[in-house]
C-alpha cells in the first residue's frame, strides 16, 4: 500500500499528533485520528472547547506545558 500525505502516513503508525498555530491566542489546529483514538474523544471534542487539550495534560505539568505554548506564540 502507497501511502500519499502526511495524515495517512502517520495515522498507520502507533503515535498520536496534534499541531498548534502559534497566533495570538495560541490554536490548536489539528488533531489526528490517532490521537483522538489514543484519548477517547473525538476531533469534535477538541475543537468545540479551546482548551480541551490543555486539560488534559497532567495537573503537574500544566503550568509548564502552557507557559511552553506561550513562549512559542
């Protein structure tokens, strides 16, 4: 089987993905079926809640992963 785009490609491999636009706010963009799959929600789950993502890191590392996001906007 040829694999033609970057989706298909990394959707037949084991690891999840989701990409950010780096704007003012910082967006989530993009979230594959991987992913999605991996965590139990659906792509609308993360599209309909701006921080849905964001809630699902660990309390711990919350506060680090969101400075990280601002830093990169």
């Amino acid at each position: 089987m040829i694999l033609t785009n970057m989706e298909e490609i990394l959707s037949e491999s084991v690891c999840g993905f989701h990409q950010y636009a780096f704007t003012t706010p910082v967006q989530l963009k993009y979230v594959s079926r991987n992913l999605c799959q991996m965590l139990g929600y659906s792509r609308e789950a993360f599209e309909e809640e701006k921080d849905f993502y964001t809630e699902l890191v660990h309390p711990a590392d919350r506060e680090k992963y969101c400075a990280f996001l601002q830093n990169m906007s």
